[in-house]
C-alpha cells in the first residue's frame, strides 16, 4: 500500500513538472512561480491571461510565474478557437520580476494598471503605447535601471510614486496633455539631469523632484500656480531655477537645501509661501522677495549670503528666517519692518553692520525674549546705522542697544 501511494506520488510530480516545462517553454522566459498567484484563464506562450468571451479583450496578468528576459506581448491572442485583442495590462502584472530586461506593448494596449513594472530592478527598456491616457501609481516605481522612458502624447496623468527612485532615468519629458502629476512622481531619480513640464500643469505635487541629486535646471510654465512642500527638496545640483508669473503659493522646504542654487527671483505674483523655503541652500547670493512675510526659516543656513537687502514693504521677519547665515556680514532692514521674531538672525556671528530704516524700533511680538532676535551674535562688535531722528529709541530698546556702536545714517 505504501509503495502504491510513492508510486502516484512521484507520478504527480512528474506531471507537474512536465507541465509546467510544456507552458513556458515559449519566448517567454520564467525563472520561479509566484507564492500568490494572481487569478487567469489562460497562459498563452508563456504571458498569463485574462480573457473575456463577451468582448474579445485580453488583458497580461502576473498569474501564477515571474517572468524574465524580453518579454514581447502581441496585439491579439488565439485561446480554444478565438481571437482575443490584447488591451490591458493588469494591477502587479509584472511586478518584482527581478530578471525581467525588457518589454514590448503593442500598440492595443489603452491600460496600464498601478505597480505593473514596480520593482522590475534589471528592466532596462519599455515602449508605451500611444492609446495609454494614464500612467497609473507606482507603475514603475524602484526600475532602478530604467534609463530613458517616452511618454506617449495621448497621456493627460501621471499618478503618484509613477517613476519612484528610477535611479537610471537621465531625462524626462511630459507631454503638454498632461494637467495632473501626482505626489513623489519622480522622487528619488537620482541621475535625472533634465526635465521639461507640461504646459497644462496647475500644481507641482508633494517632492515630486525631491532627491533629484543631479538636476541641474528646472522652468516651471506658465499656468502653475502652486508648488507644493519639498517639491525639489534636496535636488542638490539644481542651478538654474525660472518661476512663472502665474505662481500664486509655494509650500514648505519647496527648495530646500538645493545647495547648488545661487539665485531666485520670486514672481511678485506670488501671496503665500510656506517655511523653510530655501533653507540650506548654501550657494544662494541673490533673491528677489515680492512678500511682506519673510516666514520661519525661509534662509536658514544660507551661508552664501554675505549681504542681504530686505526689501521696502516687508514687515515681519519669522522666527529662524536667518539663522545659520554664518557668512552674512552686512544687513539692510526696510522702514516698513515693524516686527522681527526670536531667532530670526540666530548664530550669524560674521555679521558686523546693520542699516535699519525704521523710524520706528521694530520689535519681537513678545517683549520677554527681546535679547533673542540676535541670539549668538556679537552685536557688540558690530555696528547699527539708524535715522538720525531715531538714535535715541534704538539706544533705549533692546536688543538694539547692545549694539557696539549705533550711529546715524548720512
């Protein structure tokens, strides 16, 4: 009974095995089964399918293998006498399929579903078809040697995480259909040198170029009105930088330490912009600022500033907005300045001359911590220029009249 039961036992296997040589023995290379297996009706030279006999469509599902190599998907399909046409890829069709180098997709194809190549680590080329309206969620998300990818003219969005830490990707167009692109599209591409934006952009999501290390230039387009946070945080070789005049609002950290950055002209156009807006940008010697808010941290560790005009019409310096510009030595304030908060020129102890055009003290909102605006400053050592009608508040009113020296300006 027990040499019976071997007997069928091994006879099985043997099936199995035989089986699965017989189905992916085509173009198709497979290198391991999938542990889940994502439901299909037919494997068809070695792709798995999706088939509807209502509408003829055929749709390339992950099933049951991880698939490898060059994988060539056809327009149309035979499967027990009919003819299906090929228009779909699935949700993870082809996700973690590590050995998998390159793929055709026939020009049928109209849907992509999200994570279909995510992780695909050795896929090198893809050609996309020019139905595809919708490059869906973390598509190609970690295709960390996926170098170029050509965005067909019929796409109108990109959907968030879509090429997330692409780290090969050199360069990218966005067709100007495109009017959504969506939180960390490209995060995390670290060899992306170029990118030209869609005309119908409105919005700049959430670090959608953050940790671009080597993008070197950026023109946002007309027609944008918002960036959001980090958009290109930490794009540490960003040089070159043209905001359009449409900008109405920037987000948090928007530029932060892009360190390779030495100017930026702020359209007047914009009203609202979030903290720490290009702190640690260490090349930056130049701005041009349209608001009356310079807000929290907006310069902090900007040591390439040496000199800094605030300009006429600013009225509150945020608390941190200067802190860290240890190389800023001499500062212009505006007579519109009416408030400075704590810490606002913290630790910028290179700092030796100070023109303030208020005839009026500006002061800190809270009274208590006055001696703070220019915490670890040796103001002793510096000099403040003042209204010769003024000199005798700035003497009297802290932490101006720890000044070393106050004197009227000609």
């Amino acid at each position: 009974m027990m040499k019976s039961i071997r007997s069928l036992w091994a006879l099985l296997v043997l099936t199995a095995v035989a089986t699965l040589a017989v189905a992916c023995s085509d173009d198709v290379e497979v290198v391991e089964e999938r542990l889940v297996h994502d439901p299909f009706d037919a494997r068809i030279d070695g792709l798995c399918y999706r088939l509807s006999p209502e509408t003829g469509v055929a749709v390339v599902t992950a099933g049951d293998i991880y698939y490898a190599g060059d994988v060539v998907i056809p327009e149309e399909v035979v499967y027990e006498g009919m003819t299906y046409r090929v228009e779909g890829i699935a949700d993870k069709a082809f996700m973690a399929c590590e050995k998998l180098r390159s793929v055709r997709i026939p020009q049928s194809v109209k849907e992509i579903g999200g994570r279909a190549f995510m992780m695909c680590y050795a896929l090198r080329e893809v050609a996309l078809p020019a139905r595809l309206k919708v490059i869906r969620g973390e598509t190609f998300s970690n295709c960390s040697s996926l170098a170029a990818i050509s965005i067909p003219e019929s796409v109108e969005e990109i959907e968030a995480s879509a090429f997330f830490c692409c780290a090969s990707l050199v360069s990218v167009t966005i067709p100007n259909r495109v009017s959504k692109i969506g939180w960390r599209c490209f995060t995390g591409c670290t060899s992306l040198i170029s990118v030209t934006l869609s005309e119908s952009l409105t919005t700049l999501p959430e670090e959608c170029f953050a940790h671009c290390f080597k993008l070197s230039a950026v023109t946002i387009p007309e027609g944008v009105v918002h960036i959001a946070p980090h958009a290109f945080n930490n794009c540490v070789s960003l040089a070159g930088l043209t905001l359009p005049h449409s900008l109405r609002s920037m987000g948090r950290g928007v530029f932060a330490n892009c360190t390779a950055l030495t100017s930026a002209v702020v359209p007047a156009s914009v009203e609202e912009v979030g903290a720490l807006l290009f702190s640690e940008c260490k090349s930056l010697a130049a701005v041009s600022w349209p608001l009356p808010t310079i807000p929290e941290g907006t310069f902090k560790g900007c040591t390439g500033l040496k000199t800094f005009e605030v300009p006429e019409g600013v009225t509150r310096i945020c608390i941190d907005a200067f802190s860290e510009c240890s190389l800023l030595v001499t500062l212009t304030l505006p007579g519109s300045l009416t408030t400075i908060d704590s810490g606002a020129f913290r630790n910028c102890d290179a700092l030796r001359e100070v023109y303030c055009y208020g005839e009026t003290v500006p002061v800190l909102p809270y009274a208590f911590d006055a001696d703070g605006i220019f915490e670890n400053v040796p103001i002793d050592k510096a000099t403040l220029h003042v209204p010769a009608s003024a000199v005798g508040a700035y003497q009297t009113t802290a932490p101006w009249n720890g000044f070393g020296r106050i004197v009227a300006i000609n």
